[in-house]
C-alpha cells in the first residue's frame, strides 16, 4: 500500500503509511471479512443511489473521542430519511468494539461506519423497493496524520459548486451521496489546489469540500454561521474551547476578502483535528508557515481535551 503523501495528492486526510491496513478485517451486518473479500451487493441502495448515511469516529486510548456526539449527528440523519438503523446505541458501541478487538486496535485509528438502505428487490430508486433491512459497514484503519500537514498546511481554491439550500440536500446530511463535494474537489484540483473552499448560496464563505473553516482575524476567531455546513463535531469542540479559554470567537457570515486577509486559518475535522491553511486562491494565509499561534493554541486545548475524554 502506498499513501497519499508519495503521489502529487495533499488532502487533508494525508495519513502516515501502515502496513497492518493490508489485512484488516471490515465488519459487515455483524460478520468480519478480509480487506479484500468484503463486498456488498450490487443491488445495494447505496451503491445504486447513493442512499445512506455515514459517520466517521477516531479510537483514542481504547475511547471513540465524543461517541454521544457523532451518534447523535447520526441517529438524527437516519431518522430525518426514514432509515431505521436496527441498532440502539450500545448496540453500535458493542459492533465497534468488536471490529476493533479484531483487528487489534486500541488507539490512532479512524473509521468509518456506514449505513444504507440495504439491498433493492428492484434496480429502481423507490426506497419501498430496499425490503431485507439496512446494510451496516465497519471499516477502521490504523490511522495518523500525516506529519507534513502541519508544516505545509492546505492550499485551497474557490470553487463554482456550492454548498445547497437544506431543502436541496441539507448539508447536515453525512450522507453516502457525495457528489456535491467530490464535484467541488475536482474544480479545486483542475485549478492547482488541494481542496476546495466552497461557498454557501449567497456568496460567504462557507466550508470545504472535506472539513469545516475557521480564519483568524486580529485575535478573533471566525466560521461560518452554521446554516450551509455539516454540523462537525470537531468544529462544535473548536468553538466550544475557545468560548472556555477566552478567545473570541464568531459564526458569522463573511466575504473572500475578509478570508484572504485573515492572519490564520484552519480546517477541522475527526480526522484531522485542527489543519493549517496555506493559501487561498494562491494568495498566501498570515506571514507564518504552517499553523499559526491561534491554532497552535488550539491544537494544544483541543489535545488535551482528547486525552480528558479519553482516559482510562
């Protein structure tokens, strides 16, 4: 396996190569297979339609880091489409722990867990036509970022694709229909960039393709209002510990220009964490390289409040 970091790709999910990925085993409606024989059906509704819901989680020390939160996100969405899990919380705890005993996975993992309408009787999109009940998929990944992210940062383009109004497809939906982002993330690669910066139906800006945005202006620290993004758990934490150490910090709408004179600016994500920006549109972000002394401090809070949640 070779990661990302040897081919021309920077993304914010850079992680650090680990030969132990080779051999994972993924869980699968309550059964483990090998990396290389999972498989779902073809008549799958997620596979045919992009009909599913998913959600992504780090296993620190033994923990998944702000479990409550990251099911709450998902139950909710699941719930919103009609999507009946199978599962009761615990019941998703105990299937974590499960696929992580397996594979023997304590700490630095990521996953992601995935949920779908299940397989259609039909190659149609009524979701009547999904009849046996969801399918339910576990893949986690021995998993750290990779050390250069936070020397280089992420230089980012705006894009033309947008962040839609919540009753086109709500981005509060983790859903399994990427298409939106995977399309912005083109235009961010076709004009040099390693991700794009996405802007809500009005013009401000507004999120990335993969992670919420966070710029730093004269101390103060600004995203956008909320109303266009995926509710991250990590960005809700970020504005969380600047509210309890002192730092001000704003959801407001706000333009480009205000962006590309910004004295910092971080992404940030369950992967990820904090990761700094490099650039904007080729115009470089503050006078520093790699992250600058706002994140820094959040990247220190926010470790810290990792290892509190997270002791054994």
């Amino acid at each position: 396996m070779t990661s990302n970091t040897e081919h021309n790709t920077h993304t914010t999910h850079d992680a650090e190569e680990d030969l132990r990925n080779q051999d994972i085993k993924i869980y699968i409606n309550g059964k483990l297979h090998s990396r290389d024989q999972a498989k779902v059906s073809v008549y799958d509704s997620a596979f045919m339609l992009g009909d599913g819901m998913w959600e992504g989680l780090r296993l620190y020390n033994g923990t998944w880091a702000f479990f409550d939160e990251h099911m709450d996100r998902l139950f909710d969405s699941c719930k919103a489409v009609d999507l009946d899990i199978g599962l009761n919380r615990e019941e998703v705890l105990e299937a974590l722990r499960y696929t992580a005993d397996a594979n023997a996975m304590t700490t630095d993992v990521h996953c992601r867990m995935m949920i779908t309408r299940g397989v259609k009787v039909k190659p149609f999109q009524h979701p009547s036509l999904s009849r046996s009940g969801p399918t339910i998929v576990i893949i986690m990944e021995h998993s750290k970022p990779a050390s250069n992210l936070q020397s280089k940062g992420i230089r980012l383009a705006t894009v033309p694709q947008v962040r839609g109004l919540p009753m086109a497809q709500d981005a509060k939906y983790n859903s399994h229909s990427k298409l939106n982002c995977v399309i912005a993330c083109l235009q961010a690669e076709q004009a040099g960039a390693d991700e794009a910066l996405m802007l809500d139906p009005h013009g401000f800006v507004n999120t990335t393709n993969a992670c919420n945005f966070f710029i730093v202006r004269k101390g103060e620290v600004w995203t956008s209002t909320g109303d266009y993004c995926m509710n991250g758990v990590t960005r809700q934490k970020v504005i969380n510990l600047c509210r309890e150490n002192n730092i001000p910090v704003f959801e407001k709408n706000y333009s480009l220009v205000e962006a590309y004179g910004a004295d910092e600016a971080f992404l940030s994500g369950t992967f990820g964490a904090q990761t700094p920006v490099a650039e904007i549109d080729s115009k470089p972000i503050g006078s520093h390289t790699g992250a600058g002394p706002i994140t820094q401090q959040l990247q220190t809070l926010y470790k810290a409040l990792i290892a509190e949640h997270t002791q054994t």
